[in-house]
C-alpha cells in the first residue's frame, strides 16, 4: 500500500492508499503491479519514496474504496456504525468479524456500542438542508444525534467513573486467572501422572481459565450508558424537591423576623406541608 500521494511530472502516478502486488523487490528497486483494471506497474527506489507498508491489514479508514474477495475485520471499542459499516462492506464474498472479548462481552454489548456513536458526516452549510430533505428536527435519527452532542460531556464523565475502573479490575481478574493457570500447567508438567492423566489435568485447567475469565467479565461488566445517565438524572430529580424545600423554609424565616414573629402559624402549616427540613 502506498500512503503518499506521488504525482505529478516526477512522481510515481500513486496516490495515497493505492494498493498492489510485488513483482520484484530488490535493494534498491521495488516493482508493483498496481490493483485495477489496466494492471499497470510501477517501480521506484525503497530511498526515495519510503512511504510503503504492508496492505495485508489496514485500518478501516485507508480501507474505504477498496473491494476485495474476503476480508477479516478486528472490531474494537473505537468502532462507531459507519466504520464497522465501511468494514463490513469491502469484501464481495466472504466476510469474518472478529470482536475480542476484552473489548465486548457479547453481541448484545456491542450493538448497544454502536447504536450510541451514529453520527451524521454532513457540513454546517448542508445541515439545514439536509434535515429538510429527511424530514426536519422531529425524525428520531436527528433526535438521536442531537441527544448524543448533548451528552457527551456526560459520556466523557460515564467513561472516567464508570467503565475505566471496572475495565482495569477485569484486566486484574483475567491476569490472575492466566497466572493461576500457568502455575497449574507447572505442577502437572511436574506431577508424577501418567501421560493421560496429564493431558485431563490440563484440559480442566484450560476450562477453569476460561470459566474464570468468563466471569471477570460477566460480573464486572460496565452498566450501559442509557441506564447510568438515567439513574443520574433521577437522583437529581430526587434533591431538587429538598433544595426547593430549604428555599421555601429560609423565605419564611426572613418573613417572621421581617413582621416581628407575626407569621408562627404560616411556619407551622409550612412544617405541616413538608417545607422544612430540620430546623
């Protein structure tokens, strides 16, 4: 793959992504036969344009444009619904995702990651437009994005409380288990069982691991976003009634002193109401 544009008089006639197939590599000479339809070639010196990598794995990004008959895509928490789109969508025959489970649990979790990061790809100057043409501010998809803006802040805060501790205390789980079945793999090798029992010995280790390692993340998976940010917005539902209480007690007492005690039964029928809250 190349990663530099090289155009122009002098230039290669490569740009930036352009993929292909070694003919020849040599010290000082390398030749391409470049992907499409015409097969063109091209060489040049490893000294003089340096800018060329492996293309058997790429990230998605350099990978837009480009159709092959299979592909493999590794899928991460950086995934938003247009990248793993545009993953998903390069090969025309076969198709592998691989999702590591230190990333995602299950595929219940990763659906519920990307339905969070749609984001629509449009400019300021096209914006209006645009929604006028989907059917306005009202349409769920623009809702969607305009609560996802909205709480981002939120999200960053969700991010550092919430999923970073529990993320590094699955990490500390999973590395005791690996470490314990290691140490397991030691003592069978040093046992004085015979070949069978060994290999039994180490498939139920091997088991031990994984059901460990399964439950590091089952049991300290994050709590999703939607569910956090709802708790959170019902626990301050919950103290703005106290605080409107503390209001309305402080207004009252500056009103008996104000009229020389004249107001006693208004502070009473105001305990009575739930107004004050100790005094």
């Amino acid at each position: 793959m190349f990663l530099e544009n090289s155009l122009g008089r002098n230039g290669l006639g490569v740009r930036n992504g352009d993929r292909g197939t070694v003919l020849e590599a040599k010290l000082n000479r390398i030749t391409v036969q470049l992907d499409g339809k015409n097969e063109q070639t091209v060489t040049f010196s490893p000294k003089a344009y340096r800018a060329f990598d492996y293309a058997n794995a790429c990230t998605v990004h350099k990978s837009q444009g480009a159709s092959v008959d299979a592909a493999v895509a590794l899928i991460d928490r950086s995934a938003s619904a247009e990248l793993l789109f545009v993953a998903a969508s390069r090969s025309r025959r076969e198709l592998d995702i691989v999702v590591p489970r230190s990333a995602f649990r299950d595929a219940q979790e990763l659906a519920e990651h990307i339905a969070e990061r749609i984001s629509l790809k449009t400019t300021t100057r096209t914006y209006d437009e645009l929604l006028e043409r989907t059917g306005g501010k009202q349409t769920i998809r623009v809702q969607n994005i305009e609560a996802q803006r909205e709480a981002l802040p939120l999200r960053r805060v969700y991010e550092a409380d919430v999923v970073e501790p529990l993320r590094a205390l699955q990490f500390d789980r999973v590395d005791q288990a690996r470490e314990a079945y290691q140490e397991r793999k030691r003592e069978i090798a040093e046992s004085g069982l015979s070949m069978e029992d060994r290999l039994v010995a180490g498939r139920d280790a091997l088991r031990a691991m994984r059901i460990a390692v399964t439950a590091a993340y089952r049991d300290l998976r994050p709590q999703p976003f939607g569910d956090w940010l709802q708790e959170r917005e019902e626990r301050r539902d919950y103290v703005r009634p106290s605080v409107n209480r503390t209001e309305a007690h402080e207004q009252t007492v500056r009103m008996e002193r104000a009229m020389g005690g004249e107001f006693s039964q208004a502070e009473e029928m105001s305990q009575g109401q739930g107004l004050y809250r100790g005094r």
